[in-house]
C-alpha cells in the first residue's frame, strides 16, 4: 500500500498504440496487443496487456511507469527496483520476472518496467471479489507460506549483488521519512498523535535488528498464489530498501490484527492472524529471536498512520480522488493510540 493512485481506464486506452508499437519492436511486425487495462491495487501507473504473436501463446505482462514530471523517488521510480528483482530472482525468491526495462521516454514518455503477469490472486484484505478462490477455507495455509517466503527474502544475500543500489536505512531515518509524509496532512490532531508515537518509538528503537532487504508492504494484498494454493510471487516493491528487515513482520501483522483497527474496519477485515502466531512462525523459518516485535508492531502503526492521514487529505481535497480513505480515516487515530500502547509495553 503506497502513497500513489491507480491508473484510470482512459489511459489504459492511451497506452494501447505505444504498447503496440513496443511490441512490434519486441517481438516481430506481426505481434498485437489486442487489449490493455489497469492493474488493481495501488501500485502507481500499472497496466496489464497480452503480446499475442501468431502461431505462440499469448506474452502475459505488466508495464508500471514512472508518474511523467515528478522527482523519481521511492514509489515513483519504477527503475529503481530492477536490481533488486534481479537480485532477489538469482536468489530463488518467486517475484514477477522482469523481462524489459527503459529509462528512454522516446518509448512511453517515462521509465518503464516490464514484468511477468502471472495468473495467481491473494488472500485479499478487504475485497471478496479480487480473493483466492480458496480464500474460504481460512488464512492459515496461505500466512505460513507467506511467512516462510518472507524469512527467504531477508535471508537473501545483498552485500554484493546490491552494492552499488543504495546504503541502508537507520531506523531513525525511516522514522523521520515518514515523519514527513505525516506532516503533510491537515489534521493537527492526527498530526499531534502521530508524532507523539514517533517520539516513543525514537526514544526506544531497538539496537542490533537483522539488517538487509525489505519489501517495505509486505501485506497479503501483494502474496500471490496459484489456483492450488502454493505461492507464486511476491509483488509490489515500491516501497522496498535495505534496513530494518522486521519492518515487514510488523506490517503483516498490522493489517492481520484488528487491536490496530477502527471497529468499523475490522468488520471488513478478511484475513485476521494472531500476532503471536505470526512471531511464532517467522522464528522458527528465519532461525531468528525477535526481542523486538512489540516495537515493530508500533512502528507499523506509525508508518500507515503516517500514509493514511496524507492520503485522507489528498482524497478530500480532490487532488487524488479514493473513497477506501473515507473507510480507513476513522482508523488513524487508532493507529496511532494502539501503537503508543506496543512501544511502551
């Protein structure tokens, strides 16, 4: 869950003809792409489309954009997660391949990235109609997956393969990163209430946590599985870097706990966990002892609050229109008060 929006429809349209034309280039004179559409969820500018070539099964794929004329940073630059995807495939960590990138905006007037399409769905949050067909018969076979692949990916070597990507982050950093995008937003309560946690959890951050690669919203609506279950891929890595890797257990266990949620959210929620369960089972896949998982759960807090009141502004304002907002707003304040509860227990 990032700080973008979702593409329209219309401009699905528009990226019709210059899809095309790539794929002529790609693929042969002869290849169509007979239909392009937004991707759901907000990963920024996301369209899926078939390359259809005669005489071959049809090239599922995805193209994300960068956002044209805004700063490339974080989840607005596409490109910046190419090395780590390549990393991270080398490694056998299942992501969606990438299978063509550009910096060159002569092809779709910004950077792109193109990658896999695969034909998998999540145990989604809140949406009953983007679910896994065998959603119903509970969470637990999916979230033990989940967090076997996540004790993979912070296993995953990064010294040498991401040298030249980008120095890791101190938890003081991220902490004042999102600092920032909270103090975007209108609301001086939520603003007060949200920096009051930030000071908890700056006073008592925990010394010597895992250091590598994390995904950064490593949450269910991104764990794709195939029809029988078994998990395919992990997607949506705008918001990825190298730092605090217990960061993602604290965001999985966020959305999974409704002790975080306003009570008419958690009558929405469809995927719910025990936080203990989930410590229980990221310990015995990584080998690891989190000490620290009551802070991280508080910083989880902090960091959605912090995304959830800009966004909040940013629907209400008109400048970036979403009405699941207006369902996550009574929330905020939550967020923040249970999180203040975590890092001081």
């Amino acid at each position: 869950m990032t700080v973008s929006g979702s593409p329209a429809a219309a401009d699905a349209a528009v990226m019709r003809e210059p899809l095309a034309h790539w794929a002529r280039g790609e693929y042969g004179p002869s290849a169509q792409v007979p239909d392009v559409w937004p991707m759901p969820g907000n990963s920024g500018l996301s369209f899926g489309f078939d390359v259809v070539v005669p005489g071959n099964p049809p090239e599922r794929l995805v193209i994300r954009l960068s956002p044209p004329g805004v700063a490339r940073r974080g989840n607005t630059d596409v490109l910046r997660q190419v090395p780590l995807l390549r990393s991270l495939q080398a490694s056998g960590i299942p992501i969606a391949r990438v299978t063509w990138s550009t910096g060159d905006p002569a092809w779709f007037g910004t950077d792109a990235v193109v990658q896999q399409r695969l034909d998998a769905r999540p145990l989604h949050m809140w949406d009953a109609g983007l679910d896994h067909r065998l959603a119903a018969g509970g969470a637990a076979p999916f979230l033990v997956q989940a967090v076997d692949v996540l004790a993979a990916i912070h296993a995953a070597p990064w010294e040498d393969t991401l040298r030249d990507w980008e120095a890791p982050r101190s938890l003081e950093s991220e902490l004042h990163f999102w600092d920032d995008i909270l103090g975007r937003s209108d609301q001086a309560g939520w603003v007060q209430a949200g920096r009051e946690l930030r000071d908890v959890l700056l006073a008592s951050r925990p010394e010597g946590t895992p250091c590598g690669v994390f995904h950064g919203d490593y949450q269910t609506n991104n764990v794709l599985y195939d029809d029988a279950g078994t998990l395919v891929a992990i997607v949506d890595w705008e918001i990825s870097g190298l730092g605090a890797q217990l960061i993602d257990l604290g965001w999985l266990t966020l959305f999974t706990d409704a002790s975080c949620w306003d009570a008419g959210y958690v009558a929405a929620m469809r995927v719910r966990a025990r936080p203990e369960w989930l410590r229980d089972r990221y310990e015995q896949a990584s080998g690891r002892s989190v000490d620290s998982f009551d802070w991280f759960r508080a910083m989880a807090c902090f960091r959605f609050g912090a995304i959830a009141a800009f966004n909040v502004r940013l629907h209400r304002s008109g400048r970036r229109p979403d009405p699941r907002w207006d369902h996550i707003a009574p929330s905020v304040t939550t967020l923040f008060t249970r999180g203040r509860a975590l890092a001081l227990s």
